[in-house]
C-alpha cells in the first residue's frame, strides 16, 4: 500500500454501464472488521425495514381515515423504503460479504449501483412532492381542497416513479455520461433548493398561524380537510422526516469529496465511503418507524392487523363510552332540574 494510502496492483476495475473499483483480495485489518459491522447493520436494517414498510402499506389500505392526500406521497415513500430494504440493502450486504473473500461481481456491483439511483431519486423526489403538499395546506387554506385534489396527488407521484425510472435507465449508456450527470447534479441541487424554500416559507406560516390561534383570529373552517392542530402536527412530522433524510446524506457527501480526491484511494473506498452509504439506506428503517411513533392511528391500525377481534372489540368499547357519557349528561339535567 502506498503511503498516500492508495493500492497498488490490487484495485480490478469494473466497467459494466460505469466504472467501478473493487479489492481483488481478502479483506484484513479494519477492511475486515469494518465489513463485519457493516453487514450487521445493514442486514438488520434489511429486516426491520421491510417488516415496518409492509405495515405502513398494510395500515394505509386497511384504514380508509389514513387515506388522505398528506398520506399519499408517505405511502409513495413507504415503497420507496421497501425497495431499499428488499434489493439495495441485500446487494449492499452481498457486496460486503464478497468483499471479505476477495470475490467479485461487475453486474452485481452495477445492479446495486442502479438500484441505489432509483430508490435516492424517488426518496428525494417524493420528499419534494410531500413538502410542497405541506405548503399548499398551509398556504392556501381555503383552497386547498380545490388546488390539491386526490387525482392530481396521485398524478404528482406517479411522475416521480417515470421520472425516476427514466433516468435510471439513461444510466445505462443511453445517454453521454457527462450529460447524464449534469442532469443529475441539476435535479438534485432543484430539489434541495426547493425543501429548503419550502420548509423556511413553512416555518414562517406556522409561526403566523400559531399567533393567530393563540389570538383566536382563526376561524373553525380554516382547514377543511385538516384540523389546524392536526395540520401542524402532520407538517412537524413531515418537516422531520425531510431533515433526518438531508442529514443522512452528509457523511456520504463528505465520503464523496474525499473519493474524488483520491479516486483510487483504499481509505476512501472500503473504511468511509460505505459507512456512508450505509447512513443514508438506514433511512428506509427511520421513516417508518418514525410513522408509527407520531402518527397514532398508523400504530394502532399496524396492531390491529395483529388482532382480528380488534376492531369490532373497539367498536364495542367505542359504543359502551357513549352510552356512559349520554347517561352521566342525563344526570346532570336531571339534578340540575331538581335545583331548580
């Protein structure tokens, strides 16, 4: 190994749609343990990340009051998570594996290399339609039935599923390398600019709103889809959900820049590079989980499915509580009448 921490003579290269590197032998040392611990941390990820997608999937279309239009792009993000935590993850955890044994796979490594595309562009994409759903309710209150209606919502996502396909599979030598990542860096760059106006506008509106609440300057139909309470605590939900996946992507940002300073560098790639790609995949196991701990009726449709008794006993305790509160009401007019 060369002092700048480069290898020499032991780096195969692979070029199958774009260039790739890989160890031609057995991994050792911190490549090794580094390996070990990334393999158990994606593969539980892995299983996590897909039992607690399929729950959100499951809860959504189980619980007609979850399927509402601020719903719908985290349902398109549920997917998303599902298709990290099913193909990207497991090729991630192969690729380490096959890394230890000094093994290769050029299609593998390109799979992978794909599949991650397609899942970062649809997060980021769908994210941008979630964020921009969130400033259209706070914004145009009154309008905000008209605006965003399901149709269009469901329109806004299906786009970012073709868009997302398309460029993934321009990747593949369709279109000049060179312009495909102009192409890249440009959407990437819109869509960030676009989450930081929108949640800076965002905080600015809640803000506004909340004054007027505490100054009881808000009527009752400010929403009509939406509580106001609900609508806030839907955008704080929201708001975290975009911030932890901004922050996920730093420490492979970082990996990045010193990647393209020393391309061939085994620092770069095997000891800090998948440590930040294995970040930014955890995010498919945060989101749902995150879900599920805000967002009540998710966590209760999610055990529901576990107990088929559940809703009727609901119902039941639902209709027994009424009957209490109306004879508790017919006690109090009737001692009031006796007063008076």
């Amino acid at each position: 190994m060369a002092e700048n921490g480069t290898v020499e003579g032991k780096l195969g290269r692979c070029n199958v749609f774009f260039v790739t590197y890989y160890w031609t032998q057995a991994a050792f040392g911190l490549h090794l343990y580094t390996n070990i611990v990334l393999i158990v941390i994606s593969l539980s990820s892995a299983i996590l990340g897909v039992i607690a997608n399929i729950l959100v999937v499951l809860s959504y279309f189980k619980n007609a009051r979850l399927r509402t239009l601020s719903n719908i792009p985290l349902l398109s993000l549920a997917f998303s998570d599902l298709l990290v935590t099913t193909i990207v993850l497991p090729l991630h955890v192969t690729r380490l594996f096959k890394e230890i044994y000094g093994s290769h796979d050029c299609l593998l490594w390109a799979l992978k290399r794909l599949a991650s595309y397609f899942s970062t562009g649809l997060s980021l994409l769908s994210l941008t339609v979630l964020s921009v759903e969130r400033f259209i309710t706070l914004a145009y209150p009154y309008n905000y039935q008209t605006i965003l209606t399901k149709l269009r919502m469901n329109i806004a996502v299906a786009a970012t599923w073709f868009l997302t396909f398309v460029f993934v599979f321009c990747t593949i030598g369709v279109i000049p390398y060179k312009v495909l990542r102009a192409m890249a860096t440009s959407t990437v760059v819109l869509c960030t600019t676009t989450l930081l106006v929108i949640w800076i506008w965002v905080y600015k509106l809640l803000k506004n709103h909340q004054r007027k609440i505490s100054a009881n300057q808000v009527p009752s139909g400010t929403w009509k889809l939406e509580s106001g309470q609900q609508a806030h605590r839907n955008t704080r939900i929201m708001a975290v959900i975009v911030t932890v996946f901004i922050l996920s992507y730093v420490p492979l940002v970082l990996s990045l820049a010193y990647y393209w300073t020393e391309p061939k560098s085994f620092t770069g790639i095997y000891l800090v590079t998948p440590w930040g790609e294995t970040i930014v995949l955890m995010h498919s196991l945060f989101n749902p989980l995150y879900v599920f701990w805000r967002k009540g009726e998710f966590s209760q449709t999610a055990r529901n499915l576990f107990r088929p008794n559940a809703r009727r006993i609901e119902v039941m305790e639902r209709g027994k509580a009424d009957n209490i509160d109306l004879e508790l009401k017919s006690r109090i007019c009737l001692q009031n009448g006796k007063l008076q």
